[in-house]
C-alpha cells in the first residue's frame, strides 16, 4: 500500500511543472535565510554570484574585509545535497483517508453491489476525499538538489542536479460516483452492508456523532428518494454517520463528506447517495477523475569565471550546458481498471530528454566592512521540450531566470550579516503560485573551526507558509568542513495527527579549502 504523504501527492497537489523552483544551494546559505549573493564563499559562489571568485576570503573571516585579512584560500572542493517540501491548504488532513481506498475493491462493489461494513468506510472515506480536494489551494511540492564544485582561484567547475515532481487533479469528477446502478435501492444496499440479513431497529432521537444535526438531516432526506420505510432510512443515516467515526474521519471536516455524499442540488456534483427519480449519473467505473504527474530534473554543468575589475569590483559570469529530463502522465484514479499502484510503475517511463543552455551573471562590490551584490541566474529562461504521451502533447517546461540583489557586513571580524532580495517574482510548479524571496541571517565564528548561524526568510509573493526560521553551523576538521542546515515555516498544518510545518528544508555538505 502507498504511504499516505504519495497518495496525498499523486491525489491532489500541483499541475505540471510550468516552472523549476531555484531552492538554496549549500547548508551556509540555507541557514543564512537564503542569502549568498555579496558572501559566497568557495565553490558555491558560481551559484550565488560567479563575481565572488575573486579573492571569496576565508570561511573563517567572513564575507567582506574587515582590517587585515589572511590571504583568500584559492582551491576548494564540496559536496552538498538539500531536500524540501511545502504543502498548501489542507490536503494533509485527509491524507490518511485517500491513502486507503482500494479503487479496485470500489470497482468490485459497483459490479456486484455486494459490501461489507469495510467498503462502506471505503465509500466514506472517498466521500471525504473527493469532497475535501479543492485542485485552487492544496498541494504539496517536493525537490532535491545534488552537486559538487572545484573551484580552482577565479574559475570554478560543478555539476549539479535539480529536481521537481508534482501532481495535480486534472479533472475531478463528481457525477460518476454511483455504487448501485440507477434504480437500485441504496437503502437496502446500506443496511445488508452494514447489518447483514437482519435489521435491527435505530436508535429513537439519534444524535449525529461526525455529522452535523443539519448534515445529517440532508443525508436523510436524500436516502428518502429511495423509500418511504422511515426506519430503514434512520438505520442507513445512522451506519453512515458511526462508521464514519470508525473509518478515522475528522468532524471537522465532515462539510466536504456530506457535500460528496448528496451533492449540491447541480448536475456537475451528484452526491454518491444520490441518483434516483431522474438524476442521472454514471458507475464509479465509469468515473474520469484524472491525475496528471509531472516532473522536472535538470542536470547541469557550470563553468564560471570572474574578473577583478578594480579593487573593489569584480564581475563573473556561469556558463551551464543543461540536460531536462520532462515527466508527465495522466491517470484516471477511479474509473481504471488498474490499481494506482499498477500504474505508477510506468510513469517513470514516460519522459523526454532535451537540451539548453543556461547563463549567469553576476557582480560584487567590495568596500571595508561592506560587501554589495547582484545576480542574475538563467537570463535566458532555459527550456526544456514535454514529452507526448498517448498522443498527448504535454507542456514544455521552463527554467524562469531569476534576478536577486544582496548586501553582506562584516561588523566584527568574527561576525557576518548578510541579506538578499529577488528583485522579481518568478513563476512555479503551483499554476499562479509565485516565488519572491526576501531573506538573511547571522554568522558567528568564535573560534576558526566552528561557526553558528542563524536567519529568517519570507516569499513576499505569497502568505501561505509565513515566515520560515533558518539555523545551522560548522565544524572544521583541518581544513576539511562539515556543515549542516534546515529550516521550517512559521505556519503548521496537520498530518497523521502531528502537527507539522507547511514548508521545511534540510541541507548537508562536506568541504575542504586550502
């Protein structure tokens, strides 16, 4: 069975890649709030600002002169590797629910509408699911980043990998949802799910646990459509309203259930009781609800270069020959006659492979106690060809540049405080969901082997995951560097009854610099 967290993602998270999402590069940085772009340091600096080849300094000192300086260390080799995810809305809270249904079990009941008190939590479960999912806000993103760099005085060499995968509800079908066919009593079909051959008498003055009195009214009066027996109605309202506790919903939540359940009065949202006198609908077999999931991973190779223009400014540029790898497949969750499990095997498969070019520039300004910068990654906007799938089509994909202006201080020789701004919003996997960073930190080295930092960052294009907190640190071993970063949002949601942050990242790294 897929954990709750892939079922969650493949359900309802985002549409195909428009976009690769530039993420941190490196522990320091990632802890720093995201900046790097006037203290990059060492073989990162052909990410955040190729300008900052020229004489980058010590790891020790900082970012920007402050009285006399050891000589800039001229070699230096890492390798770092950084994950994250960011989930939107409430997706989270019905991960549990959608990572359980069996589609091909809900399949068999729609063929022989013959059920237990099991598939009838399944049925409930899929209520929850498809009544919950709004494909507007929820989603979840997920990325790794991997590479390693030299960098040998002004020049620089690395490769790199970046990846992105995503998955959106591409059509949400809310009509075909029968278990019966039309004309099939549900009642009836209900009560021997749940009671078997007998039938027992409901309880006088119920009182709804997981619905609510209004809910459960609605519920009842759509159960009438299929008998005028008052009893056998109570019965069949009651079994829905217990096994829901049974099947782990969440009361809270039980407004999406009971919308899925007897629908919204329109032809475009049939609930799944619903369907007798006239309301045409089709078998869950019948069901068109489609996932699409996409992917983007981007391996690259930058070469970089600076210039020392004067003794205060410096200009470098990257150069990145790019290979795209593009997924994208669509599902049908439902109405296939394979488990999701069965076709999730052949996604992997269904990709194009294409080439680019990306181009960076950057430029430093160095005064005392001061450093000043500005970058701009992929001015070209690299792009990447979609594949085409059952003769499909897909969307082509796009590396979007990015254009970000930073300042560093070096108040104290062993003090650094550093802050970056993109200048634009850029474009992401999430359909008008925008990226504009603004971020910095402090670094700290008391003594030359170990330093702590400290930052805080926030998208000034969206307010979903609010401020996010940044802290990491540096042990030196000679002169070999471990490093180690996260960071985790400032709003929380909820998964498997845990509280959790909407967004966090982590990011590991071993250098040396000589």
């Amino acid at each position: 069975m897929r954990s709750p967290l892939l079922s969650l993602t493949l359900l309802a998270c985002a549409t195909a890649v428009p976009a690769l999402e530039q993420v941190a590069v490196g522990p320091r940085h990632l802890a720093l709030g995201g900046a790097g772009t006037a203290c990059a340091e060492g073989y990162t600096a052909q990410f955040y600002n190729p300008a900052a080849l020229v004489g980058s300094g010590s790891s020790v000192t900082g970012c920007a002169p402050y009285g006399p300086q050891p000589q800039p260390q001229v070699w230096s080799l890492g390798l770092d590797v950084a994950t994250g995810t960011r989930i939107g809305g409430d997706l989270v809270t019905y991960a549990r629910e959608l990572s359980a249904i069996e589609a091909s079990r809900l399949r068999q009941l729609a063929a022989s509408q013959a059920a237990d008190p099991t598939a009838v939590m399944q049925v409930l479960s899929l209520a929850h699911g498809i009544g919950a999912t709004d494909p507007r806000q929820d989603s979840v993103t997920a990325d790794l980043n991997v590479g390693t760099g030299l960098r040998i005085g002004r020049f620089a060499i690395g490769v790199r990998n970046f990846s992105q995968v995503t998955a959106k509800v591409l059509y949400l079908d809310r009509v075909n949802l029968g278990l019966v066919p039309n004309g099939v009593n549900l009642v009836d079909w209900l009560n021997t799910a749940v009671n078997g051959r007998s039938r027992p008498a409901p309880t006088v003055n119920y009182t709804p646990v997981y619905f609510s009195q209004a809910q459960y009214d609605q519920i009842r009066s759509t159960l009438g459509q299929y008998t005028s027996n008052t009893n056998r109605i109570d019965l069949a309202a009651q079994d829905l309203d217990r096994l829901s506790i049974a099947a782990g919903l969440n009361p809270a939540d039980s407004a999406a259930t009971a919308t899925a359940l007897i629908g919204n009065g329109t032809p475009s949202a049939i609930g799944i009781l619903d369907g007798a006198r006239g309301r045409t609908r089709g078998l869950i077999t019948s069901n068109l609800t489609t996932v699409r999931v996409s992917g983007l991973a981007v391996n690259e190779l930058p070469l970089s270069i600076s210039h020392e223009v004067t003794d205060q400014v410096a200009l470098g540029v990257s150069v990145k020959p790019m290979q795209g790898r593009v997924y994208a497949t669509d599902i049908r969750i439902l109405g296939s006659q394979t488990d999701l499990s069965d076709t999730l095997e052949d996604v992997a498969d269904n990709y194009t492979t294409s080439y680019s070019v990306g181009i960076d520039l950057g430029i430093l300004v160095r005064l005392p106690y001061v450093a000043l910068g500005l970058t701009g990654r992929n001015l070209n906007n690299p792009h990447f060809e979609g594949p085409t799938v059952l003769g499909f089509k897909h969307h082509d994909q796009t590396v979007y540049g990015t254009l970000t202006t930073g300042i560093s201080v070096t108040p104290l020789q062993s003090v650094t405080i550093a802050c970056d701004c993109d200048l634009v919003e850029t474009p992401t996997s999430m359909p008008g969901y925008g990226i504009q960073r603004l971020g910095g930190g402090v670094e700290w080295t008391p003594f030359g082997f170990i330093a702590m930092r400290l930052g805080l960052s926030q998208n000034l294009a969206e307010n979903d995951v609010g401020l996010m907190y940044h802290a990491g640190g540096r042990l030196t071993f000679w002169n070999v560097n471990c490093e180690g970063a996260l960071s985790a949002s400032e709003e929380r949601t909820e998964y498997d009854s845990r509280t959790i942050p909407r967004e966090a990242r982590l990011s590991l790294a071993l250098s040396a610099a000589w």
